[in-house]
C-alpha cells in the first residue's frame, strides 16, 4: 500500500472513548471530531459529564458490562480510549449486574482487589482479551501533554524552587509503592503525600493544616510535585491537573506546582496557565531524572 495513503487511513478507524468525569474526555472527543475520525462517546453514568451528550453516546452503569462490550462493537471499533475521573471503586460483590457482567464477574473481582495501578492493568488486559486495541488520552489529543519548560509568567525562588524539587522527589518515591502521584513540600520539608483521596483532596489537607498553624511560612511558599508512577501504563491513567488543581493549590498556600514533562497531562492548558498567572503561581514541566517519556 501506498505509504502516503496509510496514514490517512489510519486516522479513519472508528474509535470509542470510555469516558469518567472530568474535561479530558471532551477533550479527546473534541481531538477526534478534528481529525474527522469517527467515534463514539460511552458515558459511565453517574461519573461522565453530561456534556457528552454534544457528541454521539450512550450511556452505561457499572454493572452493564455487557451493555458495554455491545455498545463497542456496534461501532465496529477496535481501538478504545479509556479517559476521566472515577469518583469511587464500585463494589461488584453485590452490584446488580447484566448476563455480561454475571459472566465476567470473576475476572472483574480479580482486577478490583489490587491497588490503583494493578487495577488500570487489569481493565486494559480485560478490553484487550476482547479484541480491542488501548490508546492513550494523549495519543488522540497531543495538546494535553507539555514539554519541559516553564509556563505561564510567574518566576519561581530559589527556595520554591527547591521545595518543588523535593515534593516531586517524594511523589516519585511514592509512585513506586502505587500509593499516589504527588506531594508537597513546603520550606524544605515533605508535608503531605497524596493517598486515595485524590490530589484535590491532599491539597484541602494542606490548606486545614495551614489554618491549624501546623504549617507555616510569610506569604505563599512550597510546591506540589505531580508525576507517573514509575511502571504507570500511560495509555489509562496519566496523572493530570487543571484550572481546579491550581486554584486548589494557591487555597494551600502553595507558590506553584511541578509536573514532570510529557508523562502528566494539563486539561484546559490556556485555562490552566491563565489561572496560575491570575494568582501568582509558578507552573513548570520538568523532565524526569530517569529519562521516562510517554
């Protein structure tokens, strides 16, 4: 085949986006109506956004796995971006489930029992033993992931700068134990590492530890630190901030956030940056010491 005409072709194939909460699966979806590539949005109810529904969808329970898999293959589509927030694990033990999910009960069981990152591998082994092929967010939407470099116009101090060096340095340390994907550090020390509650969630703790005088400084100082865990499969779980996480981390007190460059994503990077310089926040990519890339 022509090679100039393979691409194009390539480009055409039908995909699905399995979408939970947040703006990044409209993102993709918006990345995909560009490219002129067919697809289908599947919304998990209860989780995606109701903006969805600008594009063509339906709509899914988490016990409807077989509502699922019937959805995918009315599109004909081998190729299925799993995208966006869950707010929490579901429980399958008592769940009410369709004859799909009844039949893959066991193997979902399975995939639910581990931690975070062996729950991503387990849903894309799931999807993939069913013939579909799993893309990353990032590889529909090339926007959403930044070289290193700094963004937006606040500059950071040497003082700040270390903190943020220190809060990624404990979130990478994390990582490795599929805990969380970021920290913060404030003055030199580690004050809050991210657990199940989400980043959103560390930052509000920081914020409460401020208030109580349990952390303090003269202004804005510290840094949250977000990156990949080290064997994170970035294709279904690339760790991501927004405008929210910014404004998350200025309620904390914090002067600015790092991320690590091309293995975290930025939803709605204008916005994103446009927030950090409205308040005073130093944001900047900077690569990983162990050379990882997406």
């Amino acid at each position: 085949m022509d090679g100039s005409i393979a691409p194009v072709l390539a480009e055409a194939r039908p995909l699905a986006i399995l979408a939970g909460g947040g703006s990044v699966p409209l993102i993709v979806a918006a990345a995909a109506q560009r490219a002129g590539r067919p697809f289908i949005v599947v919304g998990i109810r209860g989780e995606a956004d109701r903006e969805i529904e600008a594009y063509r969808h339906r709509w899914v329970g988490w016990g409807e796995v077989g509502r699922l898999l019937l959805a995918l293959k009315a599109t004909r589509t081998e190729d299925l971006v799993l995208v966006g927030r869950i707010g929490s694990r579901p429980d399958y033990h008592g769940a009410p489930l369709d004859r799909g999910g009844v039949l893959a009960r066991p193997a979902i069981l399975r995939i639910f029992s581990g931690g975070d990152n062996s729950v991503l591998l387990g849903a894309v082994r799931l999807f993939e033993s069913r013939g579909f092929n799993i893309l990353g967010a990032h590889e529909i939407a090339r926007e959403l992931v930044v070289p290193a470099g700094w963004l937006g116009r606040v500059e950071a101090s040497p003082r700040d700068l270390r903190d943020g060096e220190a809060a990624f340095a404990a979130a990478k340390m994390i990582g490795r134990l599929d805990i969380g994907q970021a920290a913060v550090a404030v003055g030199g020390r580690v004050v809050a590492l991210e657990g199940a509650e989400g980043t959103d969630g560390m930052l509000e703790r920081v914020a409460a530890l401020r208030a109580t005088g349990r952390v303090t400084s003269h202004g804005p100082a510290g840094a949250l630190g977000k990156c990949a865990k080290p064997h994170q499969d970035l294709r279904v779980d690339m760790p991501t901030i927004g405008p929210e996480t910014i404004r998350a981390a200025a309620a904390a007190g914090l002067a600015g956030v790092v991320v690590e460059a091309g293995r975290v994503m930025i939803a709605e990077r204008e916005a994103t940056i446009r927030v950090a310089n409205s308040l005073g926040l130093f944001l900047v990519a900077r690569e990983d010491g162990d050379g990882a890339r997406a």
